[in-house]
C-alpha cells in the first residue's frame, strides 16, 4: 500500500508535454521535502491531466512520465522512487523461502542419513524382530513360565 500509487504510475504511465508548470518546491535533502512542482500535462491522445510533478527541474514544454495524477520526469526517476521502496518490502519474502529451502534440505539430508545408516542401539535391528523379548533373560523366563503352567 505504502508504493501503490507510485507503482501504478510507473504501470499505467506514459510520455505527456507540460503544458503549465508552476508552485515549485525546491526541496530535497534529508529534511526537506522532496523537490515537486504542481503541473497540467497532454498526452498523445489529447486527453489532460493534473496533479504533481516529482521533480522541480521542469519547464512548460517539456516530456515527463505521467499517470492521471502525478508526472515523473523520466521513467527511471519514477523507478527510482519505486525500486527501493519495493526492493525493501519483498527482501523479507524472499529471504523467507531461502531460509524455508535451506531448511527442507537440511531435513531430508538428515532423514536420508538416519535411513542409510541407522543408530545401532535400537532394539531389534540384528534380527529384524521388535515383537518378542529383547534379551536372552527373558526369554528364559517366560520359557520358565510356560513349563510350569503345563506340568
């Protein structure tokens, strides 16, 4: 949201001639505002519009990059408005999915590891078997337990 407008004028801009420029601020710096004059500009087709013009170095006559509301005077000084700006919003996406890949990957790797060569400490992994006793004890004694239940 914070882009949108600029965005959409880099989307849906295109070249127009001033045909007023005036109330310029000439500003910039870290604590000014940005340089902007107010302007009317006609596009190929005819059709005018109005609104601000993100630059103060532009004179009647002049091409600029325009949407319906506000006029660039290239489009590479509206890009450069924009790209930073979205630049900033989309690096957290991105360094999500890398560090979600990198850890899907980590994941199998160790997955792939423990199949191939599994802990020789589990019960069972000689034989195969998991359902009987596991030492030679008890099996002695639940023979033991049979014998007498018998005779």
């Amino acid at each position: 949201m914070l882009g949108r407008d600029i965005l959409s004028a880099v989307i849906t801009g295109k070249s127009a001639t001033l045909t007023y420029v005036g109330q310029c601020i000439e500003g910039g710096g870290h604590t000014g505002p940005p340089p902007s004059c107010y302007g009317r500009w006609e596009f190929a087709d005819g059709s005018t519009s109005s609104g601000t013009i993100h630059s103060s170095s532009v004179d009647y006559g002049d091409t600029v990059f325009a949407s319906a509301d506000r006029a660039y005077s290239s489009l590479g000084s509206a890009w450069s408005v924009a790209g930073p700006l979205y630049a900033i919003m989309i690096t957290p996406v991105v360094m999500s999915a890398v560090m979600w890949v990198n850890h899907y990957r980590q994941d199998r790797r160790e997955r792939t590891r423990q199949l191939r060569n599994p802990p020789a400490d589990e019960p069972g992994t000689e034989t195969g078997r998991t359902d009987g006793p596991g030492s030679p004890e008890e099996r002695d004694e639940e023979a033991a337990a049979g014998e007498r239940e018998t005779g």
